[in-house]
C-alpha cells in the first residue's frame, strides 16, 4: 500500500481528519464529506437552514465576498465584533427577513468552498444535527459509500486563534497559522461518527470505521454526560464567552436539538 493510500486512510470507508490540509488527503474519491466547525460555522449554518434560509459559505476576509453576496441577492454576515448578521448562532437565529447569507469563516466556511467542487456531497455537521444527519446518511446514501469527516480547528495567529470571528484573545509568540485542534470540532465529528454505527450496525459497523474515526467516536461518548459543562469550559467556549456570545456556545450544546440536515446545493447549504 502507497504511503498516500494510508494517508487516505484507505481501505476504511468511514474516515476522519483535521483542517483544509486533511480534508485535501481524505476526501480523494469520497462521495460525502462532512465538515465539522462547531464554534461556530457549522452552528450558524444548522440554525439558518432550520429557518430555510440557505448559506453560501465564503472565504474568510476576501475582498470579494460582498461581490459575491450582491450577485447572489444575500445578505453578507459580518463579524462578531461589528455587530448584526455574523458568525454567531444568535444572529442567524434572531435576524428578521433572512432568505440568503454568505457566511465567511477562517476555518469551517473556507473549507467548505474548497471542497464544494471537489466532492459529490457536502454536508454541514454540529452537535445540533449529527444524529439528524447520520440518519439521512443511511437512509440516502449506498452501503459502500466513502464519507469523509472532518475537524475544521482554528488556525493559531500571533493574537490568538481567532477561530470565532473577533479580535481573538491573548495567543502564544511564534504561533504562525499553524492548526490548533479544537476539542469541540473532535466531538461534534464523534457525535456524527457514533450515530452512524449506533444508527447503522449492519451497515457502518466499527470495522468500516478508520481508527482515527473510532478515536473521534470514544471522544464524543466520553464527553456527552458532562457535554454543556465541557463545551463551556473549553478553549474555544471560553473564548466566546469572554467576548459576551454565552448564547452561542448555549445553543451549539444543544445536541440533537435539530431535525433539519445541511447539504450543499449549487453552492449554498439548504434544508434536507
């Protein structure tokens, strides 16, 4: 076997993997691929597609983002710290009148686009929606199918990780865009992972299941007793709770919380 077929995590068919560079690797010749950015893009999309309002995701600070939003009649999000529509749960929630929104982020939206041309089928994927989505993954797709999961993590930057959407907080010297691993993101993949074998067993049974997927599966079933308390104390929940965004963290805890699946369609993340 080539040292990229292992990469690939080849011959599993269920596999698992962090940030854009991973999603390149493990993606090659699947046929879905679940992106997972807890806090927040994937939240947001979970919470606007409930709404039926569709989500094109979009390159984080790129130039022609409002362009792109004019040409596709939606309405651009913002950042946190700007205030109205942004990468927050709560103002894709609460914003009245919302049909279309471009919705950038550094990590999960980024990865999203890149991948859109790349895959059959990409699915948006939360703590909110995993149960959801791994039901209509077995009632939709074939028993052979490849599915590709993978962890958005932030990208470390000299004034912190700036994963949410605002100014970031106090980060390490010398960090340069490196991947920083985002618990949240390993548990909101588990949760997904962990409903397809407790939803499928005849179907994705634990052998189909990469190690690196099982891994992020034992996560999620350590985490979920104490799941709220956990999301709240990490990193990242911590975070956006010091910039006064409690609600979302409170809102992307909600596991199952949503029937609505996210997929994307011509280019937007719509309601299945």
């Amino acid at each position: 076997m080539t040292a990229g077929a292992v990469h690939r995590q080849q011959p599993y068919r269920i596999r698992f993997e962090w940030g854009l560079d991973g999603a390149r690797i493990i993606t090659a010749g699947a046929d879905l691929a679940v992106v997972v950015d807890v806090l927040s893009f994937t939240t947001c999309v979970s919470v606007a597609v409930e709404r039926g309002v569709e989500v094109y995701p979009y390159r984080w600070k790129d130039t022609g983002a409002e362009d792109f939003a004019v040409h596709h009649r939606a309405t651009l999000a913002g950042p946190r710290n700007g205030g109205g529509l942004s990468l927050s749960p709560s103002s894709l929630r609460d914003t009245p009148g919302l049909e279309r929104v471009v919705l950038p982020s550094p990590n999960g939206s980024a990865i999203c686009q890149e991948l859109a041309g790349e895959v059959p089928l990409l699915a948006a994927v939360c703590l909110r929606n995993a149960a959801a989505t791994a039901d209509w993954v077995l009632a939709a797709l074939p028993e052979d199918a490849v599915i590709a999961v993978i962890a958005a993590g932030e990208l470390w930057h000299h004034g912190g990780p700036g994963n949410n959407g605002g100014a970031g907080h106090n980060g390490q010297p010398g960090h340069d865009g490196g991947l920083r691993p985002a618990v949240e993101d390993l548990w909101g993949a588990g949760a997904f992972l962990a409903g397809l074998v407790a939803a499928g067993r005849e179907v994705f049974t634990p052998e189909a299941l990469s190690p690196e997927a099982l891994a992020a599966a034992a996560a999620f079933d350590a985490a979920e007793p104490a799941l709220p308390e956990l999301l709240r104390g990490c990193s990242s929940g911590r975070e956006l709770i010091g910039m006064g965004y409690p609600d979302d963290v409170e809102i992307a805890a909600g596991l199952d919380a949503a029937s609505a699946v996210a997929v994307l369609r011509n280019g937007a993340f719509t309601r299945v």
